[in-house]
C-alpha cells in the first residue's frame, strides 16, 4: 500500500486550500465523531473532567488540529520515506499505547475516517472528488495502519 505521486498532491493541494481556517475544520471534524458516538467522548482523558463545551475546550482543539495534520503529513512521509512518522514530540509507539488504553477499537478509527472525508467534503466541495477521497483515506488508513501494528 503506497500512496502515489497524485494522491500526493491532491491531499497536499486541498490542505493548503482548508489550513488558513483548519483550526475551525479541525474541530467541526472531531464534533462530528461525538455527534455519531457520543460516549467517544469519554475516551478522551482530557474531556472526561472538563466542564466546558466540546467547542470550547482547547485541548480537543489541540488534539483536533494534531491529528488533522498528522492525517495530511502522512501522504507526504509515505512518498518521501515509505512509512509514517508522527513527528519530534510524539511517536506511533506513544500513540499506540494510549489508543490501546482508552479501549480504542476498528469501528472508531473507521467512524472517525468518515467524519474526517466528511469534514474535508464540506470543507473543499469545490476540490471534492472520488479521487479527493481516496486520496485522503490512504493517508488516513497509513496512519491509522502504523498506530494499529504498534497496538
């Protein structure tokens, strides 16, 4: 599984096209993950004490924006390097490890795809096609792959 030269460039161009406002698009990603699965919401340590509204709570913003680019700087590790890289502060070895503790299972990291594909749909609809979204998936099940062969 290797992403192309193409696909490549599709995320990196529709990335550029969301990241001036990818803070908001970050957020409106993982909302829609707690919209499908509300109890999603309990899986995230730094939500389960917090008294704020999801759309109020900086480190579900944090955490929204890391992931949204992490899913982007996959496609292009991927043709740079052949695998993913999560980059200086983290590792898929750390990431694995607190996915695996907060009982993260497949069905969220595929309702999570989803609400990702469908945030860049709303996002771009002006770039949005059948090759938009594979493109975005393949760099999205990379790094999903990475973090589930460490788990």
């Amino acid at each position: 599984m290797v992403i192309t030269a193409k696909q490549e460039a599709l995320v990196v161009n529709s990335w550029n096209e969301m990241k001036d406002d990818a803070p908001t698009f970050a957020l409106k990603f993982f909302l829609r993950l707690f919209e499908i699965i509300p109890s999603a919401a309990k899986r995230f340590s730094f939500l389960r004490d917090s008294n704020l509204p999801l759309e109020k709570n900086p480190k579900l913003k944090a955490h929204a924006m890391g992931v949204f680019v992490m899913t982007c700087e996959a496609a292009t590790q991927l043709r740079k390097t052949g695998k993913v890289d999560v980059g200086a502060n983290t590792s898929v070895q750390h990431l694995a490890s607190v996915h695996f503790k907060a009982g993260i299972a497949d069905v969220h990291f595929e309702v999570l795809k989803f609400a990702l594909l469908e945030t860049i749909k709303e996002a771009v609809p002006y770039l949005w096609s059948e090759e938009l979204k594979e493109a975005w998936s393949e760099s999205y099940d990379h790094l999903v792959l990475a973090i589930k062969n460490e788990m």
